[in-house]
C-alpha cells in the first residue's frame, strides 16, 4: 500500500467513531455553556448590556429598534450633535439617525433579544404619568427575569459558536483539529466572558467563524450553493458587526481568486450581489448613510504607538499569525515536519489573512466611541484559535502524538485561567440595588426628574421600569430653572483611599499605637469619610452626617489628600486610546466625563463646571452603602411679585 494510501487509512474513523466524537463534542459544549451560565441571572447587566436591551425592548414596542424608550431620548454615545429645538437636552445622541432609528450597532442581536423577551413575557415600560411621582416597578423577580431574557440569546450564540469552530477545524485539518478547536472556543477566558454577554459579541464570534468555514469550503469546491452561504454568513455578520464584514469582504475579494483562479469571477459576482442585497437597503432606509459619517472616526486619533502597544501587550496572537505564514516554507523541508506543514498551510493562510484584514478594518472603520482595545481582537477571535487548534494539531501529527493531545492540552490551557476568572467574580450589584430600593422608599413629589451619571442611568432604567435620564447631556440652564424636584444619582464619585500605614505612622506620633487590623478597618471608613467630605463640599447636606474625629485620623486624612495618586494601571487611556489619548482617566468618574464630553471641551463641563452643579447646591445628598449618592433637590418655590 502506498504512502499516500495507508495515510488515507489510518485517518479513515473506526466503527463506532462517529458517536464518540459526538459524545466528545456534546461534553466540551455542555461544559462551555455551563462556564458562561455561571451567574448569569444573578449579576445585573452591564451599561453596555442595558444599551442593547433597553433597544430590543424598543422593537417590541415599535417594531424597529428606535432612539426613544419610556417616553424619553436614549443616550448612549459621545456627545457631540447640537439639539437647539430641545429646551431639555442640548444634544442629541449618535447611535441614531434622523429618522429615529437606531444605526450604530447591528440589529441582529436586538432582535434575538427582543424574541427572547416576548418570550419571557418581558415587555416594555410605559411612558410615566405625568401626575404621579416615580417609584420602581419591578421587584427583584422581574429584575433577575429581565437579566435572564436579555442574556438567552448570547447563550445560544455561544453554544452554536463552539459547534461552528468544530465544523471549521474538521474541514481544515480534520477531526482532531475539530475537536481541539471546539475546546478553545469553550473554555477560552474572552469567549467565555463575552459568550453571556447580552450584546453582539458572542454573535460576532459565532458569525466571523461561520465566514471563514464558508470561504474555505467555497474556495475549495466553488459551488453555488457555498456562496450563497457564505454571503448569508456575510449579511448576518453586516446586521451585527458591520466593521468585521467589511473585514470578511476583503479577505473574500483577496482569497477567492488565488484558490479558484478565472473561476472565482461568478461566486464572487454572487457573493457581492447577494450581500449588497441584504445590506444596501438597510443603510438607505434606516438614514445610516447619513448618520454614520458623522461619528468620530478613530483612525484620526491614533498613533504608530497604539499599534506597537497593542502587539506587544499580545504576544501569543503575533507568534500565531508568523507561524501560520511560516507554514509554507516549513512544507518545503525535508521530514515529517514538512507533512504536517504542508496539510496545514493552506487553512492557516486563510486564518491568518482574516486576522489582519479584519484587524486592518477595524483601526480604519471603527467609530473612536467604539475602539476599546479587546474589540479589535473580537471580529477575529474565533478563526485565531481555530488557528491555534490547526497549528497544534499539525505539530502533533509531525512528532507522531495520539490525536486527542492536542485537544486535551488545549483546553487545560485554556480552562485554568478561566476557572480561576469566575472563582474570584464578585456580581457589581450593590450599589444597583441600593439605589433602586432608595427610590422605591423615596418620598418623591409628582413629576419629579430622575437623572443619573451616564455610567448608570440606563441600567436604572431596565431595571426600575421608570425613565431616569442621563445627566450629560441636559442643559444647565434646564436644571437651573426647573421648577420641580430633581434627583441625581452618582454612581462613581470620587473616592480617595487612605493607606492603612498612614494610619499606623499617625497613631504613633500621637503617642496611641494601632494594629494592622485596626488601621485596615480605618482606612476603609476614612476612605467614606473622604467621599462624604467631598459631597458636602457640593450639596446643602449630607447624609450619614460628618462626626468628629481623633487628631491621629485628621493627620491621615490630611496626608492621604496630599499624596492623592491613582493606583497602578488605572488609566484607561490604553482600553480606548482614541478616546482618552490626552485627557486623564484614572477613576470611573472621570472616566465617563471625558467619554461624554470628548468633544466638546471636557474641562469646561466637569467638576465646579458640571450642568448640575449649581442646583445640586440646594441638595440633600445620601450616601448609600456602597458609596453611590443620591442628591434631592427640591422644587422651587414660585417667586412672588410684590403689588405696586
């Protein structure tokens, strides 16, 4: 028997293989769904999460996602288009377009989430009474039901993601390679984080990976029938991440013509029509042509710096793609290294040529609101590892390993970490709950404005069922003169930490000596106590009120003000570089100030210059557990004219 022959052999599956391997697939799936359930009814959506949900809920009311909710604008983006009609806001956001509806992220998924709520029995809230104050409307039961319905769909998106990184290594490599990359794809920690997400990630995941199966099967057999798919695979990938499509178009129009040579010209003709069909009118009528371009591109605000900081801080991702385009030359090499190079060169060529075109497509289409660095990895996270997944499995073959090495190695590998994540998460809700249960013991009077810091206020929103407005984008004038009650909810203010050491050198000097235990169990009052102190700085008063203190802690307090410093890699210049490239962003609050305010002066809207600033003078602040403030101001009294 020939070489060839006898190869073709032992790769030929035993008698029974087939349902050992689906067995295999249904455990690595089951296994990677449970890692994403882990919690994902108990800790509350994110503000990015809120976002979409608070879409799809749009759709059941509307039919279409659209830019009002409750009765109230959505603002969701950086603020930058003048609204002079509006006597409340004095911008309008940039998630919409002129038509109302909603054009900076995909429909896809809104509509997933949005049958997922129908189905729940989810549905949206009415627009408030005008004569009746506003209380929350959902008790902790439908919160958790609203967190369910919104994340469903991402589960399944994950759970078809994994099946399609099986699907894309067995056409590749085969069923080691299938299998190998099914486990990267569930138990890697970014898949596993953002597959129960309620957005368009884990779609995003499932689609990309979906387009690289369908190109490679195209450019293998150029059938009518793979291009179809893949331009299917294309317009779902258009309605949910429009910055990787455009990625996967390039790397269509570059690849099909050096495997399918003059007969790539009719599947290329019929991809582009079929996806220009299911994209085109979509951008006409929605208004998006004319929407979009006004976004801040992120492109104009970045540097050869971003680029250098970004590959160097992901090292594994720069060995993959130089050894994918090492493969071709490694299969001219004399050796069984040289077979195993020469099975995985093609595929890999792909895999990596996806890598840098989606790359290269995100830094020159992605919108500067949207560049967080993690994003740019997402339009390519799947086909890497199914990359991953082929290069191992080659190196395996090469050096003679029983097949199943590779998969098992890979998704210790990646298991560890991810393990590791969800042992130490703690769900971010305290501070939710204790504002909502606040305003549901609230005396508030009718017709009373709820407002909150943009990093919280649509989370509020889903959750209490009653609209609370992000302060951002109000007129300062507006507050000023708004004759009814107006409360602010802060969901970051500014915290100063208090080094128990401090606390110890302190006591010392003053003669009273303190524990280590003693001084940690001050440091974290006296960083509360910072926070009120600053609180009362802006408002009428404050509750808990301020007591006294012992000298010791007074002499602390004063030190720890005086060397106030961010902690270590708080800067979030390097999430989002085009975004806060030449502001300080060392805390959350001012994280959100200078995302809101990006582009229309930061410095003359924040702190002593805020819109709220001055009718928050006349406030009574509460400070809630956690460290959230609640700030009443009260209505106005009518000015009375004295009789000539």
């Amino acid at each position: 028997m020939s070489t060839r022959a006898s190869r073709h052999a032992s790769d030929r599956p035993r008698r029974g293989s087939p349902w050992r391997r689906g067995a295999l697939l249904a455990v690595v799936v089951a296994a990677g769904l449970g890692l994403r359930a882990h919690g994902v009814a108990r800790t509350p959506l994110s503000l990015d999460e809120a976002e979409s949900a608070l879409n799809a809920l749009t759709i059941l009311e509307r039919g279409v996602p659209v830019g009002v909710y409750a009765g109230q604008p959505l603002f969701e983006n950086t603020l930058l288009r003048p609204w002079p009609e509006s006597l409340e806001y004095e911008f309008r956001d940039l998630s919409y377009s002129d038509r109302g509806l909603a054009v900076y992220h995909g429909w896809m998924p809104l509509y997933a989430q949005a049958l997922s709520f129908a189905l729940a029995g989810v549905s949206p809230d009415p627009a408030p009474v005008a004569d009746a104050a506003p209380r929350p409307r959902h008790d902790e039961a439908e919160q958790r039901r609203r967190t369910l319905a919104a994340r469903a769909p991402a589960l399944v998106f994950a759970a078809l993601f994994i099946l399609a990184a099986w699907l894309a290594g067995r056409a590749m490599l085969g069923h080691d390679a299938a299998l190998a990359a099914a486990a990267l794809a569930a138990f890697t920690p970014p898949c596993v984080r953002v597959g129960a997400q309620a957005r368009y990630y884990s779609a995003t995941l499932l689609l990309s990976t979906l387009c690289c199966l369908a190109l490679w099967r195209l450019g293998q057999r150029g059938r009518r029938r793979d291009a179809a798919l893949l331009a299917l695979a294309l317009v779902l990938l258009f309605h949910t991440h429009p910055v990787t499509a455009a990625g996967a178009c390039a790397v269509a129009a570059l690849w099909l013509p050096v495997t399918l040579g003059r007969r790539a010209v009719a599947p290329l003709a019929l991809v582009g029509g079929l996806t220009a069909l299911g994209a085109v009118p979509w951008l006409v009528l929605t208004g998006a042509l004319d929407a979009l371009p006004r976004v801040p591109a992120a492109r104009d605000l970045l540097t050869l710096e971003d680029a250098r900081g970004y590959l160097v801080g992901r090292p594994c991702l720069v060995a993959l793609v130089v050894a994918a385009a090492a493969t071709p030359l490694l299969a001219r090499a004399p050796g069984a290294a040289a077979r195993g190079a020469a099975r995985v060169a093609r595929p890999a060529g792909l895999l990596a040529l996806w890598i840098v075109a989606v790359g290269a497509a995100f830094v020159a289409l992605a919108p500067a609101p949207s560049f967080y660095l993690w994003r740019l990895t997402l339009g390519f996270g799947g086909p890497a590892l199914v990359l991953a997944a082929l290069l191992a499995c080659g190196a395996a073959r090469a050096a003679g390993l029983p097949r199943l090495v590779p998969a098992l190695v890979l998704g210790a590998l990646a298991l560890a970490p991810t393990a590791c994540a969800l042992a130490a998460a703690r769900p971010d809700d305290e501070g939710l709950r204790s504002a909502l249960e606040h305003l549901r013991r609230a005396d508030l009077a009718p017709g009373a404005r709820l407002y909150a810091t943009p990093d919280q206020h649509l989370r509020l929103t889903l959750y209490a069922g009653v609209p609370v407005q992000s302060i951002a984008p109000v007129r300062r004038e507006f507050l000023d003169e708004h004759p009814g009650e107006v409360v602010l909810i802060d969901g970051c203010p500014p915290r100063i930490g208090v080094d128990p050491a401090l606390i110890e050198e302190a006591a010392r000097e003053e003669g009273r000596p303190v524990s280590p235990a003693a001084a940690r169990a001050w440091s974290q009052t006296l960083r509360d106590r910072l926070m009120r102190e600053d609180v009362a700085a802006s408002a009428a008063s404050v509750t808990p009120p301020l007591g006294p203190l012992a000298p010791h802690l007074l002499r602390a307090v004063e030190r720890a003000r005086a060397g106030a410093a961010p902690p270590p890699g708080a800067d979030l210049r390097w999430q989002n570089p085009a975004m806060y490239r030449g502001y300080e962003a060392t805390s959350r609050r001012r994280a959100w100030q200078v995302f809101a305010y990006r582009f229309v002066h930061p410095d003359r809207r924040t702190d002593a210059h805020a819109n709220y600033a001055g009718r928050l003078r006349q406030a009574r602040a509460t400070v809630l557990p956690p460290g959230w403030v609640v700030y009443h101001a009260p209505a106005r009294q009518p000015v009375r004219r004295s009789s000539p």
